[in-house]
C-alpha cells in the first residue's frame, strides 16, 4: 500500500495561509484569481455559475471581480455557508432536478460564465476515478450549454487521463477557443489541469450523443490488417521517400554548355553528380582554372567554399554568353500608335497626380520619421530625468557655434563692408598638385617702416586687421590714446606719426553705425580722463604716492652724503672658476628691507636662487642655480601671511627683527648655539589664531584617507546601494501583489530587506587533525564562506600570551 508524502500540517502551503488571512474558505481561490488575471473573463459578466461550488470559495471571488447588480448561483450536493451577495442552491449537476433550481432561479437570464471545480470522491483505484471525473466535467458541460448565453466562457477542473483528447475535442466543436492551463496555486504533485473555453458558438441543435459519456468515451476497436500466408508477394511494400520516380541510376551527368546556357546555376546543380566539358571555348577559357575542373569532376563532396567559387565562375560565363546571344535576336518593329490629345492630356495629368502622390508619401515619412526621432529624444531625456543626470530647468553647457548671427557691430572695419559682399564658400576645394601650394621661408628678414612685432615677438607684414589685434593692444590705446595720456615726446617722431596713421587704418569707423552723441573729440577725450581721475582707488592711492616721494628723496640725500642704504642689491661681479663653485653652496643671509613694492617682489622672487656667474657683461644675464624648496611651519606659515598683507605690517616684522637677541656672533659650539636658539630669541608677533588655522588645515590634509581607501569605501557603498535597489524592486513587486495580505507583505518586505544587509561574514573554524598535519590544507567538506583551520595547540598559546600581557600590566603596577 502506498504512503502519503504529505500529512496534516505538512500540506498547509504559502496559498493556504494566504487563504486564511484573507478570509477565503479554501486555498482554491487563489486558482481562479490566477486564471481570471490571465484571462480576464469575470470583469465584463453578469451572470455567473458556480458548480461544486462548496464552501464557497470561487463564489467570493467571482462577487469580488464581478460588477457590483451581477448575480453568482451556486450549486453543491452539501450545502453552502451564505456568502454575500450569492444564492446558494443544492442539488445533483447530473440530474434535471438541478437543472430546474437553476432555470427557477435565472428566469430569462443567461448566463455570462460557467465554472466547474468539482471532483469526485477519490479512491484506490485512479483510473476509475479518473473517468468519473471527466464524466462529471461532461455533465457540467451539458448544464451549461442550456444557460451559456452566445460568446460565453467556461471553466472547467480536468484531470489528465486517456479521455482527456475525446473531452477536449467536444469542448472545441462549441467553443471558438479552448485553452489548456495549470495555475500555480495548484500544488505540483497533483494531476488536474484548468480549461477555459472562450466564444461559446450556442448552436440551435446539439447531438446528444455530443454530451453522452457512454458515446464520447467509448473505446474503439479497430481491425488490423492480418498477412496473407498463402501469398506474402502481394503484400504492398511501402514506397521509400526521397528517390526520383524510375531513376535507377546513382550518378548524373551534366554538360557544361547547358550549366552556362541554365538561368539559375543553384538549380541546374540540384541531383547533379559530374559537370562534363563539352565545349572547347569554356574548357580554355581563361576563368576555368584547375581548381574549378576538380570542382566539376564530383559535385556531392564540395563544400560551402568550393559551391560558392563554381557558382561565380557560372555567373561569369553565364553573362558572356548573354552578351553573345544579344545581337541574335532581331527585334521585331513595333507599331507605334499615335496618340490623341485628349490620351496625352490624361497621361499628364495621371503622371501629375502619381508625382503628387508620392511628394505626399514621403512627406508623410518624413514626417513620421521627425516625429519617431524627437520622440526618441523625449524618451532619453526622461531617462535622463529619471536617473537625475538631467535637472528640471537647467539648459546645460551651451555649445557656441562657427557662424554666429550677423549684427553691425561684428563689422568694424571698411574691410568688413567689403567681406560682405564677397564671402568665401564653405568648403575650399584642394589643389590636386603639390605645385599650387606655396612653401613659406623659415626665417623672414624684419623691415622697420614696413613690418610691425605683436607681443610675442611675432612678425606682423603688411596691414593687420582688427580681428589680428589682441586684447592688450585695445587696452593699451585706450589708456594712452584714449585717455590722452599718450607720451609723444619720447621716442622718434615719425615712428609716432607712422604708428597713428595704422591705427587709423585700422580703426576706420563703421558707416553702418551712427554715433548719437555729436560732440568733437576732444571733448570727450577729456571727459573721459575726468571721469577715470574720479574712481574712488585713484583717490586712495593719493597718500601712499606722496609718502613713496618723500622716502625716495630722503634716501636720494643720503646717498649724496655717502651713507649706504640697505635694500639695494649690487650687481654681482664675474667670478672666476673657484669662486663660482663656492657661490653655488654660498647661502645669502643678508636680510634686505626696502618699502618699494616693485624691489621688495623682486628680492623675494630672486632669493630662491644662488647667482653663479653673470654672462655678457652689465646688460647680460644671471646663470643661477635652483635650490631645494623650503618645507615651513605653521608659525612660519602665519608670518608669510602676515607679511604679504598689507605693507605696514611687514614692514613693522622688519623692524621689530633687530632686537636684543640678535647676535652676530661666530665660531660659537654647536651645544651653545643650540641652547641660544632654545632659549635665547624673541618670540614671534604672530596670532596663536592664525596659527592655530594653519596647524588645522595641516591636520585636516593628514586625516584625509588615501585614494586607495577612498576608492574602497566607494566601492562598498556602491554595493549597498545596488543591493537596496534590487530590494526596493521586489519589494515594490510584493505590495502590488493582490493576492497577499497586509501582514504576508509586511514580513516578506522584512525578509528582503534582511537579506540586503550589509553583513559581517562569518568564519567557520575547523578544527585540524593528526590524519592531514602532513598534508595539504584543502577545503572541509560541507563548509561554505571563509572558513580557518584551528588546532588545540594555538588555543593553548593564545591563552599563554593573554596571560602573560595580564602579568606584565600587574607588575607595571
């Protein structure tokens, strides 16, 4: 005797818990939520029938899917608890009292869809069971076919059996369309599948012996052809496929000249065995080389290469011999018609309306296809939108274009007016020969009164144009010309005079543009120099102007008197060979103050070299040497700071430099100097803020990770994000689940998002033994994730070395 698999609580699934937290009567419900999901048959009924009905759970799904005024009958030998808006009736489907009750209940109304879940008693015996419930499936099917209204569906339970193809080809003489499906809520083990038939053709009169079990399932036998004993000759063989009718022969023939003369090569080659060269002229021909005879002696072992060589040599001879064969044929003279005006007039205008027509077709493509490409582009810019690469309102970097908008102050030139007539094309074609190309000399000779040097250093021949001009040189005419600050007495008159006559040239006045203010200019020449006397940082510079003049004058009488003024570096003389390798390790300690902002810079610039030797005299060249950057302090960090903001300060720092612990003092020991630089100096004027702020950023560039750290986080939080988002799509795919409860959303969404947490994984520790000391460490059996193989001998030393850590912090003690 068999034994059950599944028992009590075992068979208690995901469908039966959902069915009891949602308040369904049995698991079954959720089977046809799945089939009217896919099928959507119980949205647009009225009338539903329920056969075997009991408890009532298809019953509550088709009143949940259904319109609210639908009516759903139910009918079972038990009778069923009421359910909300139903009518529950009992009764036999297999007899007509049944078929009564429903008739009673319905009076006029047809019914929109049959369902039929019904199953026998389940015995020993699957066959007989088998066929008791496909005959329970046929009489259901004949109750329905007096209450299915015409396009009606029906919904039946069948088990797979040997009556199962003679069910199914009576459900598709009444149905247009019969579908065979097996929903998942239906456990896997068990056999019964799910029919749903759609468009029932409501015929005026049915067979009965259509709907008769007796008749549909009956077993037929058919009579086997029995062998003549007495004459097994004539006994009919049977005929063998794909052999060619009285072909007796196992290789065939070709001649090369009907290959040649063949409209399709590929045909002409079907059933062929050998090519054979009748002709002469293709046999010398120079396209037939050794390699295409080869080919021709045995056509059925070529290959897809050696097929492909023979059909183009055919293709080749095969056009030739067109060509030959062309002026053969005489054309015979065509009567030609002549044609009435009233045809041609008709033909012009057919011709018109045809070339009117197909303007409009394409027309219409192009227009689709305008349409299909900016809807394209609408479509990456939501995804842009949707993924933030893109923000709402922001237009993006502008790319500006080659040819920009013509407007009147672009032409400032008379050479502008005359651009605009002759325009050069958008494309230059290239000279075909080298000799129409002009090679420039590499070294061009300066001419004085011809010439002119741009700020580079770059030769300017003939007349430059004001888009050649750079932004200093506007500048510069601005201030000087413009302004009338212009020094005309230093320098060559004529270089002046010759200067003013280019720019001229150059700044011919546009003849498009009008001027609205009429006054000369001189006027306004010197209303502008009034209007740049009158900014305020002109006015703030007056005071440290007269204070420069009279510290300039001062040290001016000094000099005369023959005081040395420090401040001043002396050029430095040319040295010889030992000299200047004692200047390249010679430091310069001499500490200049000089409240010029121009020398101070200079100094400042100069005293991270060590001049070496000075080249070509008193207006040569320095050769210095580089040396090593200085790493500073945050003290001396906030000293450089102070010094470079304003001149006051510094030039307070300087002066406060010479006090009572600067000593000059040489040839002292090192432990001496040492202790006078710890003990003996000034300490320095220097905010313990602005110390602070500089010794900050410094700590703030020392905590900041490296990049391979940096990157690592990254990485780790990329991964956590991927993970949220997968979690975040199943869990949206939960909550629109109808079929599970609040509380089944609520702990698979819990479990999900369990499983996307970033976890420590864990070791597994396997403790080793004496059989594989010796051996190679390999993975144990049945261990998955990181594991580490321990012995007992490293637990005794760990305990060893913690108790020992315990007894030195005691001693210490």
């Amino acid at each position: 005797m068999g034994r059950k698999t599944k028992l009590g609580k075992s068979r208690k699934d995901k469908f039966y818990k959902l069915a009891k937290e949602t308040g369904y009567r049995s698991r079954a419900a959720f089977k046809l939520i799945q089939l009217n999901r896919k099928f959507g048959f119980l949205q647009e009924s009225q009338v539903c029938i329920d056969l075997c009905a009991a408890p009532g759970g298809w019953m509550q799904v088709a009143k949940q899917n259904m319109p609210i005024s639908s009516i759903v009958v139910g009918v079972d030998l038990f009778p069923i608890k009421p359910v909300g808006g139903c009518i529950g009736l009992i009764g036999d489907i297999t007899t007509d009292t049944c078929k009564t009750a429903l008739a009673k209940e319905l009076g006029t109304w047809k019914a929109d869809v049959v369902l039929h879940d019904g199953a026998p008693n389940v015995g020993k015996n699957w066959l007989h069971d088998a066929f008791q419930q496909i005959t329970l499936t046929l009489s259901s099917l004949k109750l329905a076919t007096h209450f299915l209204r015409p396009g009606g569906w029906f919904v039946t339970k069948v088990f797979r059996s040997k009556d199962y193809n003679a069910l199914l080809w009576v459900l598709k003489q009444l149905f247009r369309k019969v579908h065979a499906t097996k929903p998942s809520a239906s456990r896997k083990e068990s056999a019964e599948i799910f029919v749903v038939c759609e468009k029932y053709v409501a015929p005026d009169k049915i067979d009965p012996r259509l709907l008769d079990a007796r008749y549909v399932f009956e077993e037929l036998e058919l009579e086997t052809k029995t062998k003549s004993i007495l004459h097994p000759e004539k006994q009919k063989k049977v005929k063998a496929e794909g052999y060619t009718e009285k072909d007796f022969s196992l290789r065939h023939e070709l001649p090369v000249s009907k290959f040649i003369e063949h409209a399709n090569g590929i045909t002409a080659l079907q059933g062929v065995g050998e090519i054979i060269f009748d002709d002469d002229a293709i046999a010398k021909h120079p396209k037939t080389t050794d390699e295409i005879r080869e080919c021709c002696k045995d056509i059925k072992v070529l290959g897809r290469k050696d097929l492909k060589a023979l059909i183009g040599w055919w293709r080749a001879l095969h056009k030739e011999h067109e060509e030959r064969q062309k002026p053969q044929v005489e054309e015979a003279p065509v009567a030609v018609k002549e044609k009435t005006l009233e045809e041609e007039e008709d033909e012009e205008l057919d011709a018109l309306q045809a070339h009117v027509a197909e303007v409009a077709l394409e027309e219409a493509k192009d227009a689709k296809r305008r349409k299909k490409k900016a809807n394209k582009l609408r479509s990456r810019l939501n995804e842009k939108m949707n993924l933030k690469m893109v923000l709402k309102g922001d237009e993006g970097p502008r790319e500006e274009a080659d040819d920009e908008v013509f407007s009147l102050k672009n032409i400032s030139s008379a050479k502008g007016m005359e651009n605009l007539d002759d325009q050069t094309p958008d494309l230059l074609a290239d000279s075909d020969t080298e000799g129409g190309r002009e090679f420039l000399p590499k070294f061009v000779k300066y001419s004085r009164d011809n010439d002119m040097v741009d700020d580079e250093g770059n030769i300017i021949e003939g007349e430059v144009s004001d888009f050649e001009l750079s932004d200093d040189d506007n500048d510069e005419d601005l201030n000087e010309e413009g302004l009338g600050l212009s020094d005309n007495e230093s320098g060559n008159e004529a270089e002046v005079v010759r200067a003013r006559e280019v720019q001229a040239k150059l700044r011919a006045t546009n003849p498009l543009l009008t001027d609205l203010d009429h006054r000369d200019k001189d006027t306004k020449r010197h209303q502008r120099v009034q209007f740049w006397y009158e900014k305020d940082n002109l006015k703030s510079l007056e005071d440290d102007e007269d204070e420069e003049h009279d510290l300039d004058r001062i040290a001016a009488d000094f000099r005369k008197k023959g005081v040395q003024i420090l401040g001043k570096k002396e050029e430095p003389a040319v040295l010889g060979k030992k000299a200047r390798k004692r200047a390249k390790y010679q430091k310069d300690s001499a500490d200049t103050t000089d409240t010029e902002d121009e020398e101070i810079a200079k100094e400042e610039i100069t005293m991270s070299y060590d001049v070496v030797e000075k080249v070509g005299g008193k207006g040569g060249f320095d050769v210095v040497q580089p040396k090593k950057k200085i790493r500073l302090s945050e003290e001396e960090l906030a000293l450089g700071s102070l010094l470079t903001s304003s001149r006051r300060k510094r030039r307070d720092l300087i002066d406060a430099a010479w006090n009572r612990y600067a000593f000059g003092d040489e040839d002292l020991p090192e432990w001496f100097v040492r202790d006078e630089q710890m003990h003996m100096r000034k300490e320095a004027p220097v905010p313990k803020e602005l110390v602070s702020e500089y010794r900050k950023r410094v700590e703030e560039i020392n905590v900041r990770p490296i990049k391979k750290v940096m990157e690592a986080k990254a990485r780790k939080k990329k991964r956590a994000l991927k993970r949220l988002s997968k979690a975040k799509k199943k869990a949206e795919a939960v909550l629109e689940n109808p079929d599970a409860s609040s509380q089944e959303k609520i702990r698979q969404i819990r479990k999900l998002y369990k499983k996307a947490e970033d976890r420590k994984k864990d070791v597994t520790y396997v403790v080793s033994r004496k059989a594989f000391a010796g051996k190679r460490a390999r993975r144990p059996p049945g261990v998955k994730g990181r594991y580490r193989i321990v012995d007992t001998r490293q637990k005794k030393d760990k305990r060893a070395v913690a108790a020992k850590e315990k007894r030195k912090g005691k001693r210490r003690k």
